[in-house]
C-alpha cells in the first residue's frame, strides 16, 4: 500500500513499511494523511508532530468505527446504505469510509437534498437520490423528501436543484439560465419540445421561455425545429422566486405527451425566431422584466423614433447624410442600469464609417440618461453602451459619466448572430458580445471600472452620420443580476414517471407568512413554510 510522509515540507511516499528523509541537523515538523483502502480509511497515529534529524518514529494505521442513524423525512422512506436498507430510525456501526447511499422515496415523492447532522458525513452530490457519502465519525443522515403535484398534462418530470452558493440572495423574480441536455430526454420529448413545461412542487406553473440550441445552432431555424430534441446544450430562461442566500430551491421539468403542445404566450413558450410564423408563441414578456420582440410593423407602445423600420424585428435606418440621426428609443427612463440588457441582433453588426466627414459618432446602442436624435453626441450625457467613434480607435464600449468618458477597445464587429449583454453597478459595467449566455464572459467582452454611469435610463439605439444601419434587433429583453453576477448552478435528479396515488392537501389561514407549521396524516408528519401541506397516499 502506498502512503505518504511531507517532513521539512518536501513529501515523500513508498508502498514499504518505510519512508526515509536526509536533512541537515535540527527538528522538523512532519504530517501522515490519512489513506483510503477498498473504500474504507486507515488513520495514522500519530497524523502530525516534529521528529530532530537522524531519529525514527513509527506511524500505526488503524480503521476507525462509526455509528449512522438513518432518518427520512417523511418517516416512509427508506435509506440503502452500502446495499442494506434502513427504515426511519434505524441504526448500525461502520468502518470510517466511503460508502454509496441511496434514498427511496416515498410514492408521490422525490429526494428533495440529503443533509447530516454535522461534518462527519458529507455527500458527493447531497441533491443526488443516488449519491456517495464519505464517513468520519458518528452522525445523524437524513433523506429529505419534497411531495410532487405535477400539473395534469404531465407525465413526467425531472426535479431541478437550483443552488445559489453566493452570501446575497436572488432578486425576485430572477431569471435563471437552465441548460438541458435534450438529447438525454428524447424518448420523452416532442421533437420541437413544446411538450415541455416547469412547474413547482405544487403544481404551480413556472414561467419558461425556451431560447434554443447552443450546441447546433441550425436547429434554431424554423424549418430544423421539429428536431430541437436532439440538441446537447439547450438554453431555457425561468423565471423563479428568490434563490434564498447559500441554499437551493426545487423547480421542476415536465413532460406531457408527446402530442401534447404545452406552448403558450402567457407562460410557457419560445423565442419569436423558432416558428416560421413569428413570435406564434413567444412568451418573454411573461419570463423577462421587461422584452419587447417588435412582431408586426409598428413601434410597440413606450417607444419612439425617427426613421426606423419595424418589421418582426427592429431596425434603425442608416441616416444617409451629414450631422443627422435616426434613433429608436423607449419614452420613460424606467430601466435600471443594475439589471442585465440584452439586445439580440441575429445577423451580426459590424461598424460602419460616417457619411461626409472624418470623425464621428457613428452607431451604436446602450443604456442612457437623456434620450435624444443623437444618442451619444450630446456633451457629458450619462451612458453605458456599444457604440462607434470611426476614425478613433479603441472606443467601443464605453461608459460616460458627466463630460468624462472611459472606453475599451475590444469589439469592432460582432459574429454573424449574437446577443449584446450590458450592466453597470456602482463598482463597475460589463459589457459583452456572445452567442453563449453569460454572454459577456468570452474575448468580446470588457469590464470597466471608473467614470460609470449608474441610474433609471433610456434604452437607445442610434445610427448617427453614417453609413450603416443598427439591425434587425428581434428582441431585447431585461433580466435580474445575479449575485456577484454568478449564475446559481443547476443540478438534475432522475426522470420519474408521475405516480397515480390521489393527493391530499391541508390549507392553512391565518399564519403569519413564512411560519412553519406540521400535519399528521396517515402516521406521517409533514411540515410547511407555505401554505399548502400535501401528502401522496394510497387510497
């Protein structure tokens, strides 16, 4: 058996009973790790010290025991522990090691988290029905189960942890970016995956808006999208309560038949791009803080403009002459800056050069304090935005504060789709091109960190004495920062075939939001911090 020996911090190891050092004179500190053999640990005694040059010290490996109790919660679970099964309550004595565990829950339930009552345990994936768990001492572990309601088309469905490891909570709502394998769901999905909804434990619907493939983007034209269902990388938005602070909530992923289309425009739907007749069922603005996808040939209400074109999509024209500007813009400066904005321009943009002079504001779009027919032309206006300074290099992504400006110098043209993300808080503005969300982490992207623009704007596009229009955007679309601009991560637990036991539920009134509260029924307790209490039973 191999073991280690780190002794005047250089490590050493041997698969013989020896490890031996030479040093100069003097006494030096030395630590043992611990070593895992068939899965069970062998601890050195002693683990650490200090041994003077020249001397010899004998380490001594030993297994170690540990007391497990087995708790589910409700108490109709049971636990396989390393292949033998517990009921509620049960107990035994281990070897210190590391063991596969497995919960079964109960009929019309599914694992929720597994959790132990100190660091003695900890799980490989504690969100995992079938997961690891790394003994070191005695300790209580509990199989937590969450009741399923799923909304009467669905058939099946895959629970989905969304784990915030961030100190701050989620806004609410929050939008949070889902990745789904949909190739791994095939058999269940129709080939265009409007059979696909997510809803909450208890039946409520999630708002989602499927946004496509990122793994093949020629599955995103209309006439490729009955074959969705063979992507490896589909992106969904959801749109959540909040993600409590160092925790996870429970949505859920929900299959009806395969016939069943479950797409809407109110609270399940897609991008407006992914149907041949635009926008069919285009949800966002039931998903988004605020979208606009522009459908039919007028400006929709809250924007105006000067020489623009709607057209299932929204361009502003190139002005065509000296010192004039055509712009789209929204009437109110309603839109924080602190929220992501995105503007999706599906056949790319590339700088143009200006009509009859050298220099130039050119094009460009952003987040702006005053509106105006010249966007960034007026001296010391507040932005953040993409824009085009031609004949100045380095000015692309700028922010502009009271008369000062600081600018990167990294985007010049974009690829031939892709979405333009911006924010700005008080410590900085990010800016970034992409076809990946967070579409600001790639080399199109920029962070600036002074001379920053923060506040209620006007979200503004503009093409000023230039040569070049700014479009088609099909859509732009506002969405909840992140903490720290880190997107919870997204677990998936195992396909179930929804169960059918009748469902019973206690409603209360009367407690103060937030309150926990139990019920027994049938022998089982159950308990709530909402207002519902369900519990899935035989009949």
């Amino acid at each position: 058996t191999k073991w280690n020996v780190t002794y005047d911090g250089i490590l050493n190891s041997s698969t013989t009973n020896t490890i031996v050092f030479a040093t100069t004179s003097g006494s030096y500190s030395f630590t043992v790790p611990n070593i895992l053999i068939n899965n069970v640990y062998y601890f050195p005694t002693p683990s650490s010290g200090t041994l003077a040059a020249g001397n010899t010290i004998t380490i001594t490996f030993a297994t170690k025991s540990a007391t497990l109790t087995f708790d589910d919660n409700p108490t109709t679970g049971n636990i396989v522990f390393n292949g033998v099964t517990y009921a509620n309550g049960a107990s035994n004595t281990i070897l210190e090691g590391i063991y596969t565990i497995n919960a079964i829950a109960p009929s019309g339930y599914v694992l929720n988290n597994w959790q132990a009552s100190n660091s003695n345990v900890t799980f490989s994936n504690k969100y995992e029905s079938s997961t690891t768990a790394s003994v070191t001492g005695n300790s209580v572990i509990t199989a937590n189960y969450i009741a399923v309601i799923p909304p009467s088309n669905i058939i099946y469905y895959v629970p989905i942890h969304l784990v915030n490891n961030q100190t701050t909570a989620t806004p609410s709502p929050f939008q949070q970016m889902v990745a789904v394998n949909s190739l791994a769901y095939k058999q269940y999905e129709a080939g265009n995956l409007d059979n696909i909804e997510f809803f909450y434990a208890n039946g409520t619907i999630v708002p989602s808006w499927l946004e496509g493939s990122t793994s093949n983007t020629l599955l995103n034209n209309p006439t490729n999208t009955i074959y969705l269902n063979t992507s490896s990388n589909t992106t969904y938005w959801v749109k959540t309560i909040s993600i409590p602070a160092s925790s996870f909530i429970t949505i859920f992923m929900g299959f009806a038949s395969l016939s069943n289309n479950l797409f809407n425009t109110v609270t399940t739907g897609e991008a407006p791009t992914l149907t041949s007749a635009y926008a069919q069922y285009d949800d966002g603005a039931g998903v988004f803080n605020n979208y606009w996808n522009f459908a039919g040939t007028t400006l929709p209400s809250g924007w105006t403009g000067v020489n623009y074109t709607v057209n299932n999509g929204l361009t502003v024209n190139a002005p065509g002459s000296k010192d004039f500007a055509n712009y789209a813009n929204t009437t109110s400066a309603t839109y924080p800056t602190n929220q992501i904005t995105e503007f999706y321009l599906p056949q790319g943009f590339a700088f143009g050069t200006p009509t009859g002079g050298t220099y130039g504001i050119s094009e460009g779009w952003g987040l702006t304090k005053s509106a105006s027919v010249s966007g960034s032309e007026i001296s010391g206006e507040n932005t953040i935005e993409v824009f085009n300074n031609y004949g100045i290099a380095g000015t692309d992504f700028r922010t502009y504060l009271n008369n000062v400006s600081n600018a990167s110098s990294i985007f010049t043209s974009g690829p031939s789709s892709f979405i333009s993300s911006m924010y700005s808080t008080s410590s900085d503005a990010v800016f970034g091109i992409g076809t990946n969300p967070p579409l600001y982490s790639n080399s199109h992207s920029a962070d600036l960190v002074k001379d920053i623009w923060t506040g209620n704007s006007f979200i503004h596009i503009w093409s000023f004495d230039s040569n070049t229009k700014v479009g088609p955007i099909d859509y732009i679309r506002t969405r909840a920062l992140p903490p720290n601009d880190i997107m919870p991560g997204v677990l998936f637990g195992p396909i179930t075939a929804v169960p059918t036991l009748p469902i019973s539920k206690f409603i209360e009134t009367g407690l103060p939001s937030g309150t926990k509260w139990n019920v027994t029924y049938d022998g089982i307790l159950n308990s709530s911090t909402t207002n519902t209490i369900v519990f899935a039973t035989t009949s």
